[in-house]
C-alpha cells in the first residue's frame, strides 16, 4: 500500500455567530479560547488532554507556540509532558533535532514514558540508525509489555540481520494478541516475507483462522493475496475462502470478494471445459471475464495465462502468444516468458524474434520523460535529466518517515548491485523537504547508492507524476518511459531486474 505524503497539519478555526446573528471578534475569541486552554495546562502540566487542545486550537506554524513551550520548560523543568508534547509540536514544524532533544529529556525525568521512547525509535529510524532505533523500541516494550504495536516493530527491528529471533517473535505476538491488529499484521507480515509457496499458504491459513472474526486491515491484505495463491493451485478452496469472506460482517471491502467469487467460478468452469475437450465453452465463459477490471498484478498474470491457454486450445496460438508478450512488455516474469516461448516454438519462432516482438511493443507505448533539473543534497550541483542520457534511469519517490519506502531500497538496492554501475542511473526523489536533515545520515547507516535528489514544488512531473509513495519509474538510454509506477518488494524483484537487464540487452536466463 501506497503511503500518501503529508508533512503538516493544518489547524483551522472557524467563526461563530451569536444568537442575535451578529458576528464575534474572531480574534478576540481565539485570544480568549487559548488563555483558557493555557490555564488548564497550568494548572496541570502532566495532563495530557489539556496540551492536545491548546496545540489543536493553535496555529501549529506560529512561533508563538513554539515560545509558548519553552517558558512552559523552564516553569515545569519535571514535567515529562510538557517535553513530549513540545516535541510533538517540533515534529510538526518539521524540527527534528529539537524535538528528539525534548524526547530525550521526557524520558530521562520519566524512564517509562514508553511513547516518548516509541517516538525516539521513529526519529532513529528516519535517520537510518537500526541499532539505536532497535535500543529505543526495547525501552518502550519494557515501559509498556502489553501495548502489541512496540512489540512488533522490536520483533522487525532483528529482520536484517537475526531473521529467526524476528520470526520467533513475530509468531510470540500472534499467540500473546489473538484478536489484536499487531498479531494480524505478524502473521501477515511472515507470510509476506517468505518465498516459500507452503510456508506462505501455512500463515495465511492461520490468520485466516485466527483473525475471520475481527475487523482487520492486515486480515484483509493477506486473504487476498492467499486467495491469488490457491487460484492456480486450489481454485476450489479460493472460491470457499472468497465466499466466506464476503459473507463475514467484518469484511469491510465486500465488492473486492464479491468479485473474486465470479473469477474462481469461472475460473473452475473453465478449467473443467478444457479438461473435457471443450475449448469453445472455455472460451465462451472466458469472455465473462474481464482482465482489465482486476488491477492486482497477481489477478493479472493468472488470468491472462488461463486465457492464452484457451486462445491455443482453440487453434489461436498466434492470439495467445500476443496477449502474454503484451503483458511481458510491461511486467515481465520468468514464468511468463517459459510460457510465451513454448507458444513461440509452436509458432516457429525464436528467442530473437520474441525479443524483437517484446521490443516493439516497449517502444509502441513509450514516451519522452517530462524533464527535470532538481537540487542534488549530495553536490552543489543540481541533477538534470539531459545528464544521464546514453543510461537507464531508475527513477524512484520517497520520503524518510515512509516505512514502505524504507522497505523497498533495499531491494531495489540488490538488483542494482547487480548491474554496471556505468550503464545505469539510481536517482532517489525526497517528496518531503521537512525531512530533509535526515538524508546525510540515513544515506550514511545504509549501503545505498542512489543519488539523492531534493523536490522542487514547481516542477510539473507531467508524466512523472505520482499519488503515492512508493513509486518507480525506469527510463531508457533515449530519455523514453518505458515502465512506469510501479514498486518493487520481495516478491516481484526480479521483474526490476528483468526490466532493467532487458533495457540493457543483457541476458539474464
């Protein structure tokens, strides 16, 4: 899921008429509202209610409450709220080194402050510091054993370097949270992580189990992509899990399921007209189906492979072969290209010419990239498009505070590794200036080469345009799109290496 970028809020306060229906002196009003929330606080600084309405009813980009909690420091030098919530309001401001100061002073007058240690693991993080964002979240789980969320990510803090004490306590929170969010996204997140089928269909089931009976966006994530997994190996058990999911009250997204259930339907029917030599009637019921209504990549493939399977049963192999090189053009997979070269020796064709065919295709739907010449944090010097023609372009958005984004570099970061460092490009866009001061260090925790480049608000993107972060495009040598928006994870980092080897013309079978 795509993490849209928002660096601030933004606090409004509106007007309000009297009974008489004459206007009030808004500013006097605003005036008096905060006076009122300033003596709450004052005359309690450790509630934490009162500092939640005083900061919501202030302009969070007016200095004045930036004064406002410094004097509130000096007066409470003992009070671990008032540090959190200045540095809650430091956070906003995008003042990062001032806020992790107040944190740090929150936790040393109170040691179990456990939020203000979570916040701590989150600003190491952001810097790309494992090892004291690993520290930090240990603080909280010892602060607060019972809050699920500190011990998952602790769990996810081992994964780089200790997968088993990651999964061993990964598996721990399932069975200590049986109805809690935290134990859905862990079991959620081990089937996710591994690349073994059996071991992937084993924790779905158990969240499947485990968690039908609760509201769970993890819940939700994992029965679809456990559902794409027992399409083309139990298509029987996808309808079952497909059915039983649109019927369950907790399903928040119904019509997902609800079209699922008429894909496995048709997808057994068709399966049962081509075990019985019916290739018309498979066809028939194929045309049901529409392929470009599922945007599930997985859905996509599946679909598209039973489909060219029945194109060839009904001596259309010459069809099949060009719905799957049109799909390859675009998402390429080694299963995908066994599939369209056994139809290509059929057809009388060689590896040359399915190249050749895939190419073209590639060129059809390309197009000139929208220009960019864009601040560089590495150099003085900005970095522009027209600098890196004759190379491909891995062009990727993000930001710090994205975990998503944090997640994807490293793969993206293997598959580039694997590639002449000469004959490619890795430029990393930062969509988020507040979080800017976290780049230096967190280029220097990790092994990443890409070259760090700064937002500029008035740049158009035109066709670079994004939603959401994580996002990649692949440009070739000619400045052309050739793939684009599209994000790369542990399952699919081999497509990235496809594309890019295949722009290269570097063989990789």
């Amino acid at each position: 899921m795509r993490i849209i970028c928002s660096t601030l809020l933004l606090f409004f306060i509106q007007t309000s008429y009297y009974a008489s229906g004459q206007v009030k002196d808004s500013k006097n009003t605003i005036v008096a509202d905060l006076k009122k929330l300033k003596s709450a606080i004052e005359l309690n600084p450790e509630n934490q209610k009162a500092h939640e309405n005083y900061i919501n009813e202030s302009n969070i980009r007016d200095s004045s409450i930036n004064r406002q909690y410094v004097l509130w420091m000096k007066k409470y030098p003992k009070s671990s709220i008032v540090y959190f919530k200045a540095a809650e309001v430091y956070r906003q401001q995008g003042k990062y080194d001032k806020a992790r100061e107040c944190l740090l002073k929150a936790t040393s007058i109170k040691s179990n402050f456990d939020e203000a240690w979570y916040l701590l693991a989150d600003d190491a993080t952001y810097s790309g510091d494992t090892i004291k964002s690993q520290q930090y979240l240990q603080n909280a789980v010892i602060s607060n054993p019972k809050n699920a969320k500190y011990s998952m990510y602790y769990a996810l803090s081992f994964e780089h370097y200790d997968i088993g004490k990651c999964d061993s306590l990964l598996l721990d929170i399932t069975r200590k949270y049986p109805s809690n969010e935290y134990g859905a996204q862990s079991l959620n997140y081990l089937a996710y992580k591994t690349t073994i089928v059996n071991e992937k269909m084993v924790y779905y089931d158990q969240l499947y189990k485990n968690y039908i009976n609760i509201r769970s966006d993890a819940k939700e994530d994992g029965m679809i992509s456990y559902y794409d997994i027992l399409l083309t190996r139990i298509p029987e058990k996808a309808l079952s899990l497909a059915i039983d999911m649109f019927l369950n009250i907790t399903t928040v997204n119904r019509h997902i399921w609800s079209e699922r259930i008429k894909i496995a339907k048709e997808f057994i029917g068709i399966r049962g007209f081509l075990a019985n030599s019916q290739p018309l009637q498979a066809q028939l019921a194929l045309n049901k189906i529409s392929i470009k209504k599922y945007l599930n990549l997985n859905i996509k493939e599946t679909l598209a492979l039973l489909k060219a399977e029945v194109a060839d049963a009904n001596n259309q192999t010459q069809t099949a072969y060009d719905s799957l090189t049109y799909l390859y053009s675009r998402y390429p997979s080694d299963n995908l290209h066994a599939v369209i070269f056994n139809y290509a020796k059929k057809l009388g064709l060689d590896n040359k010419q399915i190249n050749k065919d895939i190419q073209q295709l590639r060129d059809s739907t390309s197009q000139p990239a929208t220009y960019f010449s864009l601040p560089c944090y590495a150099t003085p010097e900005k970095a522009s498009l027209s600098d890196y023609k004759g190379k491909v372009v891995l062009l990727t958005y993000w930001f710090p505070g994205c975990l998503p984004c944090r997640e994807e570099f490293k793969y993206l970061e293997s598959v580039i590794k694997k590639f002449n460092s000469n004959q490619i490009a890795y430029l990393a866009i930062n969509i988020n200036n507040y979080q800017e001061q976290y780049i230096d260090s967190f280029l220097k925790s990790n092994d990443y080469s890409f070259i760090p480049l700064c937002d500029d608000p008035a740049w158009k993107k035109g066709n670079l345009s994004v939603i959401g972060v994580p996002a990649n495009y692949l440009i070739d040598q000619k400045g052309r799109i050739i793939f684009s928006n599209f994000q790369i994870n542990a399952q699919n980092k081999r497509m990235l290496e496809l594309m890019i080897s295949e722009l290269l013309n570097v063989e990789t079978y």
